[in-house]
C-alpha cells in the first residue's frame, strides 16, 4: 500500500528544496528510534537526509506524512513490538491521504521482504548499509505505487558523511567506525552492520573540528568496539592516537567515548586518558559476566581477572576514574556459582552505575539454541539481587561525592521533573547526573554552560548541587540560544537504554530494545 497523493519537489528562495503535496503543504516527518546509539546516531542523519530533501519535522501531537522506525534486533520480541506499531498505524495511514511507512535499521537488516509480507502498507524497507537511500526510496514508491525494499549487504556511504539533524547544540556523536568483528554468541550485530569498517583518522578530527566551530563543547567517540579502531588501516595503537589529536582541537571542552572491549584494551589507552585534559576520567566497559566458564560460553575473549586488571590499572592512572558497565544475568548454562562470581566482580570493581540486563533469545545468535535455558523465574530472582547489590554500590560512591567542587556541563532533558520543580541538570565530568537546585535558574545558566558547584546530596543514581559557585557562558549555551530563537518543531531523539536501579515489574513488552 503506498501513497497516492502526488508529491513534488521544489527549489526555494534560497536554493533549498521543498518537498509538498499536492495542496502545497510541505511535508512532514518523525523518526522513531529503537535501541543502541549507533541507531541514535544514524537517526540524526535520516532527520538530516530527510530535512535535506525538503521535509520538516511534525510538531508535537502532529500526524506526519512520513513516519520512519530505525529498528533495533538484539529483543527476543523487537519483531512483535515494530508489527504491533505498524499495525497501530495502518488505519491512520488509510484515514491520511498520502501518507508513508519506512521501516530501517538493524531488524529490518534481518528481516528484508518478510515485513512488506507481514505489514503490506510498508512502503519503504531500507537496511543498516544504506541508509543515504531513504529520501530516494521513498520517492520511487510513491511514483511506482508499490513497496521498495532495498537492502545492501555492505557499508555504501559512511553514516558520518550524509547530512544530519543534531539534537544538541552542544554535545555531538561521532562515529570512528562501524560494524564488529567479534563473535559473542548472544549479539547479532556483527551479522547487521558487517564487519568493522574505520573512518580515516582525518575526517574524523575534520568533523570534530566543525562541531566545535558550530558550538559543540563534548563529543561522544562512537563505534562498536572503539578501542580496535585502526584495524582496517593497519595501526593498533590508532585509537590512543586519536584520543591524544583530539586534546589538540581548540574549544573542544570534553571528549568521552563508547564502548570499547575489555580484550583489546590497552595500556596507550589508559595512558591517553588520563594525559588528554580534555579527555573524560570516564569509562563505560562492558563485563557482561564476572564467570570465566560463562565468559567463554559467550565467546567474550577475556576472563574476569584480566577485566579486573584494567580497572585496577585505570584507576591508578586516574583515582577519580566513574566506570561503568553492562551485565548480562541468566545466559543459558548460568549457574548459581557462576552468578556469584559476578557478583563478587561487581564487589571489586565499585562501578558507578551499570546497565544489567535479563537475557533474551536473540533469534540467529548461537546463543538462541544452546542448551540449558535458564528459567525465567530463576533470571529474574537473579536480577534483582544484582540490582540490590549495585544499587548500594552506587549509592555509597555517590556519597564520596557530597562537598566536592564538580564542574557541570548544564543539558536539556537530562532531569525528569526539571520542568515541574523548574531546576536544571547536567553531567559532571565524570558523566555523573548532577540536580541544580531550583533558584539557580536565576543566575542565568543555560543548556551547553558550565556551571562550578558544590554537591550537598548523593542518591543512588544522582547528586545534588545546592551550592553554585560559579557559571561559566559559553559559546555552546550561545548555539542553544540562538536554537530557541528560531525553533524547531519536534521532539529531539531519545535513546532507548535501560535504566538503572531497582527494577519495576516486568511488562508484557520491554519498553525499548538495547545494544549489549
């Protein structure tokens, strides 16, 4: 089923294009965004390809003309929650003249025809390689009445080289590389998005370097694997290299990165951060299992003592250092023995937070087929007392912080209530989520600014700043500025991660699907 109502491309005043139909509207779009921040990343750019054509984003409570869902696969049930979406759609599109339907990203990677099969009023399916095909699909099934379902089995365009629709003044993704060599045996991903193909050092910090003149003050370093960037050229140690060039860029205030393997993490890294000033004393490190029996089952090519050995090693190049972590409860063949050994991991490495998560058949992962399934009930029981212990973990690393001095780069959406209790927040440099209290708005912060306070309150997954020291104007909080004065229309993309903390009951659905 595809869109009948005729849609034509004009040339503006500026020598923009202008996608309209046939009653001269221009036409609008939403981008539905699933899972890890690759996705998030590649959906700045399908907003940028699609702003690009001529559309614009739909306003709050709008029906667009187009609605794109960048889909994640790494859920036992990702396939049921798009079809239950899709299926919600169908009769809005049928009452909408004209409007479309994509489906992109990692399960449409997997999936190909079977979802013009199962939800026929699709018009468009496009996978994880070719994503600068969008505007172009769309099109072509709008003029041939028919679904297009377009999928490459190699990168065609690097993501970073098309258009995009950043989301933050102030802090930017950028992406190192994309696709995975390794095999664990829970994750798909290697299948989805190929093998690991490296941007040239250059464009990299070229891009960086737009970013901060465009106001940018932190970049987030993207890639599956971050820390075997440089394999495609031939350089081990490029990724420590690129860290070192990127303390060079002039105005670049913070540079974080993620996620890197604990097998291929070394020393030049560590030494890296911690000589780079602007290079965060952060660091998100998946374990995923602290049992080296469960460890080799997952094809992780690591063991626990050597994970130990990284954080030790990090920690004495840098005392401050926040780690964080994703952990996997309940992979098949877990014993309770096995799960006391993460268990006595998370003890020793005091992280700061951690993403845990149940597991789940990934349909076409080895893991999907082995033998011993853990039990739900067992899985969940096990859950919790992970959560209990890193909740308290958490919370007693937190409580160092109370009558420090942190330096807080103030965000927009960051805090839930913010709007309600009218306060801002932001993240320290240690990506600790940091309250301002309420009256601090007075003193003339704004998103992108840095803010010099005092923490007077540690709760397990923030703290507290009563005390402002300090605020610091900065040409970030002028590009947020500038922003608000001719505004967008729109949400901006959220990230699906997990939370973190105690877990609430189960739904019949997980409320967003994500990478590990």
């Amino acid at each position: 089923m595809t869109a009948t109502t005729q849609t034509v491309t004009t040339q503006g005043a500026e020598g923009a294009t202008t996608t309209q139909g046939a009653e001269g509207a221009t036409r609008t779009y939403e981008v539905r965004t699933y899972g890890c921040q690759m996705n998030v990343h590649d959906s700045e750019r399908l907003s940028g390809l699609l702003e690009d054509a001529g559309y614009v984003r739909a306003a709050d409570g709008e029906t667009p003309d187009v609605v794109v869902f960048n889909t994640c696969a790494v859920r036992e049930n990702a396939d049921n929650r798009l079809y239950g979406n899709l299926g919600h759609l169908r009769p809005i599109k049928t009452a909408r003249k004209g409007m479309q339907i994509a489906v992109g990203g990692c399960l449409a990677q997997k999936d190909q025809g079977e979802i013009v099969r199962r939800a026929p009023w699709v018009d468009v399916v496009f996978g994880t390689h070719n994503i600068g095909s969008l505007p172009v699909l769309l099109e072509r099934a709008r003029i041939a009445e028919e679904a297009q379902v377009e999928i490459k089995e190699s990168l065609e365009t690097f993501p970073s080289t098309l258009p995009s629709r950043r989301e933050s003044a102030y802090a930017a993704w950028v992406a190192i590389s994309v696709g995975c060599n390794n095999t664990c045996t829970f994750c798909i991903v290697p299948s989805l998005r190929g093998k690991e193909k490296d941007r040239r050092p250059g464009d990299i910090l070229n891009e960086v370097r737009t970013l901060v003149d465009q106001g940018v003050l932190e970049v987030t370093l993207l890639g599956q694997n971050v820390n075997t960037y440089g394999v495609e050229f031939g350089d081990r140690l490029a990724f420590g290299k690129l860290l070192r060039a990127c303390g060079d860029v002039e105005g670049l205030e913070r540079v974080r990165f993620t996620s890197p393997h604990p097998a291929a993490f070394t020393d030049d890294v560590i030494a890296a951060m911690a000589e780079t000033p602007n290079v965060m004393h952060q660091l998100h490190m998946p374990l995923q299992s602290g049992s080296d029996r469960v460890l080799k089952a997952m094809r992780r090519s690591y063991r626990s003592e050597r994970y130990l050995g990284i954080i030790e090693r990090v920690r004495a190049a840098m005392p401050d250092a926040a780690i964080s972590t994703d952990i996997i409860v309940g992979f098949p063949g877990e014993t309770e023995e096995d799960f006391q050994q993460t268990l006595d991991v998370v003890r020793r490495s005091r992280f700061a937070n951690a993403f845990t998560f149940q597991y789940s058949i990934r349909p076409g992962t080895p893991a999907a087929t082995m033998d011993d399934q853990v039990p739900k009930e067992v899985v969940q029981e096990r859950y919790e007392r992970l959560v209990a212990l890193q909740e308290e973990i958490s919370w007693e690393e937190n409580k160092k912080q109370v009558g420090r001095t942190l330096e807080v780069l103030v965000a927009e959406g960051e805090g839930r209530k913010d709007d309600a209790t009218h306060r801002l927040s932001g993240r320290a440099a240690d990506n600790r989520l940091v309250h301002l209290a309420a009256a601090d708005v007075a003193a003339g912060a704004r998103p992108g600014d840095m803010v010099t306070v005092e923490v007077t309150y540690a709760a397990p997954h923030h703290l507290v700043a009563d005390k402002v020291l300090s605020v610091r104007r900065t040409r970030a909080g002028d590009a947020w500025e500038a922003r608000q004065a001719a505004p967008q229309r729109g949400n901006a993309v959220s990230l699906g991660m997990p939370g973190i903390g105690r877990p609430a009951p189960l739904p019949a659905e997980p409320p967003a699907c994500s990478a590990v």
